[in-house]
C-alpha cells in the first residue's frame, strides 16, 4: 500500500513538472486606456492604466496595475457630484491560450483606491482613501511575438472608507513582453 502511493505521487509529480515548470521568465508592461463608468447613472469618465505583470506559471501571472480617471459622475454620500479615481491593486491573471500567440485571461487585484471629488465646497471632505477588489475578463491579441493589444473589462468595488465605489470599466492597451 505505502509503495503505491509513494509511486503514485512520484508519477502525480513527475506530470505536474511540465505543468507547473515556468517558460522563460516573462515580464510584460502594458499602457492603455479606456472608460469608467458608476452603474447608477452611466455617465462615463476616461480612464489611464498601466501594469506591469511576471509570469510566474505558463498560466498564472502576477500583476501590478495602477488606474487613474478622469471626472465622472458616482453615486457619494460625500461632497460633491463629479469625482475622479486613483488606484493601484496587486493581482494576477490567469491566462488561457487560444493558438497563434492570442491569450483569454480573467484578472483580479485588491489594493488601494483614492475618491476625489472635483467640486467640493470649501472645508469640505473632498477626499478619501479606503479599499479596491477588481476582477475582470480580457483577451491579449498579439501582433507579433513581444508586442500586441490587450481588451479588457472589469468590475471594481471600494471597501472601508471607499464602498461608495461599484464602477465598470473597458480598457484597450498596447503590451510588450520581455
């Protein structure tokens, strides 16, 4: 009984080297943008990201991703009507291949988030920071082996001081990879 299972674990192992056994470590630095939107009332505001991410499995990258937006209209129970977003999260991304160089993923990021509001009264509380959980679902389109173009949409949900956030957004952004 123990020599079987000992040898079973040596097989289970053995088959889950090539599985779990990273390519070449893989940095990819992405630079986009896109919309963000509060589902209450729709009105979107642009959005600037960038991340960086290292492929830690053939399919598993972690991933540092900061966002910045431009004004839009969220739903507060703070001053003000237009606000606009800081965030930076840590993540990851697990990617499926679909041939030629193509990858699905569906992300995720917790971190931190900064809600301004644009026109606060004066003495006003204008700012706060609090908690972030994003996920999302993208595909990377590769134009050639580094570099291509990645399509994205996600959810975010502020935490603490921030759960006034529940934002979608779409981004489209350019990555290469070394």
């Amino acid at each position: 009984m123990k020599r079987t299972a000992l040898l079973t674990l040596f097989f289970l192992a053995f088959s889950l080297q090539s599985v779990l056994a990273a390519p070449t470590p893989a940095f990819r630095v992405s630079v986009g943008g896109g919309m963000v939107y509060d589902p209450m009332n729709q009105d979107p505001g642009s959005l600037a990201m960038a991340s960086v991410g290292y492929r830690v499995l053939p399919s598993f990258e972690v991933e540092v991703k900061a966002m910045r937006s431009g004004e839009f209209e969220l739903d507060s129970d703070f001053t003000g009507e237009t606000f606009s977003l800081t965030a930076v999260t840590l993540g990851g991304r697990f990617i499926t291949s679909t041939g030629d160089g193509d990858a699905g993923f569906v992300s995720f990021g917790l971190g931190g988030v900064e809600v301004k509001a644009e026109e606060a009264l004066p003495g006003a509380d204008s700012t706060r920071t609090g908690l972030l959980a994003r996920m999302g679902v993208g595909v990377d389109l590769a134009v050639t082996d580094a570099m291509g173009l990645t399509l994205e949409s996600a959810f975010s949900r502020g935490f603490g001081n921030t759960d006034e956030v529940f934002t979608f957004d779409v981004t489209t952004s350019l990555f290469y990879r070394f």
